[in-house]
C-alpha cells in the first residue's frame, strides 16, 4: 500500500491521480456467481445488491466486511465567513468540535446507532483561510497539507470510510468549486446553506460569483486551493487516499462532494469507489450530483453536514452486505429455483 506521508505538492496529488486503482474484476466475479443462487428473485433487492456488489468491487474481496467503518469530520474556518455568507459566527466551528467531542452532536448518535468508529480533526481553526473574493483562499503548502491530513484516514484494515465537515461559511466554498469546476451561473450553486436570509443569501450568491472571477483556472486542484478550505482540502485527500487503499467511501452532503468533485473534475473515473449517500436539501448539491453522474442512496431533506447523511447510509450499506453474505441459496435452503 502506499505511504502518503511523502505528498507535499500538488503536483504530487496529480501523480496520484494518474495511477488509481480500478476496482477488483475477480470480486465482482464472485459476487455475481452468489447473488443468483439466493433465495429471492433476481434483483428483487434492487439497490441493496448493487451496494453489496460495490462494496466487493472496492475493498478488493468476497464476501465484502463491514468490521471498521471509520467516520472522519474535518473543521476548518474561513475567511469569507466574515463577509456574511452564513447565519452563524465563525466561532461556532470551535465550538461544535467541543461538542463532538464530548458526545453531543447528531453525528455522535448516529456512529453509535450504527457501530462507526468517529473522530473529529480541527485544522488550524485560529487561522482562518484567506477571503477568496481576493485571492487564493490557501498556498499551496497549506491546500497539500490539509490534504495530507485527510489521506491520514485512509488506514490498512478500514473496511469503510465515512466523511464530514464542519466549518462556517463552507457551503459558500462549496458552491464556488461547484461553480469554478462546472459553470452556470453562481446562484445555480448557491443555497441558504445555515439558514441566511433573503439579503444575506443575495450577499453570499455575490460573493461566490466574485471569488470564482479572481480565481478562475482549469486545474481541478487550483480551484480546490483557491476557493476551497482547508477541511474541503482534507475530504478530497482522504477520498483519494481511500482509493489507492481500496476503501471505499461514502459522500455525505453538498461541502463534502464539493470536495470530492475537484477529483472527479481531474479524472470523470476518481470516484468510482464512492457513493452518494444522501441528497441534501441545498439545490446546489443536487445539480453536483447529477453532474457527477451519481444516484443518491438516501433522500431525507437533510442539510447538517458533519456527515450525518453518511452515517445514516451506513445502515443500508449494512444491510446489503448481509444480505448478500447471510441469505440461503436455493440449494441450502431446499427451495425451488425458477424453471
């Protein structure tokens, strides 16, 4: 497996790219020769048995195992938060961490409800990223380290890998790479994100616009390194990192596939080895994922963040592979086969 350690450009991030893995031919074959053999008509589970068959592909064995499923919050704080962009002051980042960790955010209940192991890493909160309407929100240097803190969760032995966020002000970076990567018009991107109001949403749809006209580039990575923040920089790290280790990852709402996007931008097969879990209320997340190409597993009028879609998706994820793994054949169970 690979050491990320080493990774300290972008250009280095690109490498990465060029030499993904592509998912396990020989799992999927023994995926497909088990599904037909059990007791159900063929794809009477519908979506359940094309997550079990995903999970094979992805982890690189049959039957797929769901032992360490891993969840991973990224905070980070940003400079045009103080632009008015969010209905809530940046100190709210520091102290949702606090909450995390001492059990007490809806990201905590449900990794309990569904076995996942959960951290929370603060990236530099006391030094906000740079206001984007101005310039690059990072250098270089602190967009790849940001990125290396991600890859960081993607450990030998995870058998999944959930993500979140949290960071005030981030859903406007999420719909200025949304809208730097693909195009339209910014208030195509922009949402209410926290809950700001009519003007405060005018303000932030302005600020989205400008930061996409001072940072224009074709590199996937230089809009990540220009608009984005230093937890969207951690998400695409450990996206890629997941990928190289044969994890595969579950997406949770709009920052987070904001981040993810800039790699699928680079390459349209880079996330291949993740799923959507839900579709968040924000229409800008929606218009993201038809972009990408994706069906979401989960459609529940959510908009929290702190991967709280994703760990909710954990249980079908769950499901699937039991079902799969666990259910009789027709020959075990002495049922009849169709004719």
């Amino acid at each position: 497996m690979k050491d990320f350690a080493p990774v300290s450009s972008l250009s280095a991030v690109h490498a990465l790219l060029q030499s993904m893995p592509t998912a396990d031919e020989k799992a999927i074959a023994l995926w497909a020769a088990r599904e037909p053999q059990l007791t159900k008509p063929a794809g009477s589970l519908g979506r359940l048995e094309e997550i079990s068959r995903f999970l094979c592909a992805w982890q690189g064995r049959h039957p797929p195992r769901l032992e360490n499923v891993r969840a991973r919050v990224y905070a980070g704080n940003h400079g045009v938060a103080a632009l008015g962009v969010s209905a809530f002051p940046a100190e709210v980042t520091v102290q949702m961490v606090q909450n995390y960790q001492h059990g007490g955010a809806a990201i905590n209940q449900l990794c309990k409800t569904f076995a996942i192991e959960l951290a929370a890493e603060s990236l530099d909160l006391d030094r906000p990223t740079a206001d984007f309407t101005k310039g690059p929100a990072m250098s270089e240097a602190e967009c790849v380290a940001a990125m290396a803190t991600g890859m960081r969760a993607a450990e030998d032995g995870v058998d999944l890998l959930i993500l979140g966020e949290m960071g005030i002000g981030n859903t406007a970076s999420a719909a200025a790479i949304s809208h730097g990567l693909f195009g339209g018009a910014a208030a195509d991107w922009t949402g209410r994100g926290t809950g700001v109001d009519d003007q405060h949403l005018k303000i932030k749809i302005d600020v989205v616009g400008r930061g996409v006209q001072v940072n224009r580039s074709d590199d996937p990575l230089q809009i990540l390194r220009c608009l984005g923040g230093r937890e969207l920089a951690a998400m695409a790290g450990a996206v890629l990192a997941a990928r190289h280790r044969r994890i595969p990852v579950l997406l949770d709402g709009y920052v987070c596939t904001a981040a993810a996007a800039v790699l699928h931008a680079a390459d349209p097969h880079a996330l291949d080895h993740c799923l959507v879990a839900h579709a968040s209320v924000e229409p800008g997340h929606r218009r993201l994922v038809a972009q990408l190409g994706k069906r979401p597993l989960l459609d529940m009028d959510m908009r929290l963040g702190e991967g709280s879609g994703a760990a909710l998706a954990v249980g079908l994820v769950r499901a699937a592979a039991a079902c799969h793994t666990g259910m009789a054949t027709f020959a075990e169970a002495g049922v009849s086969d169709k004719h």
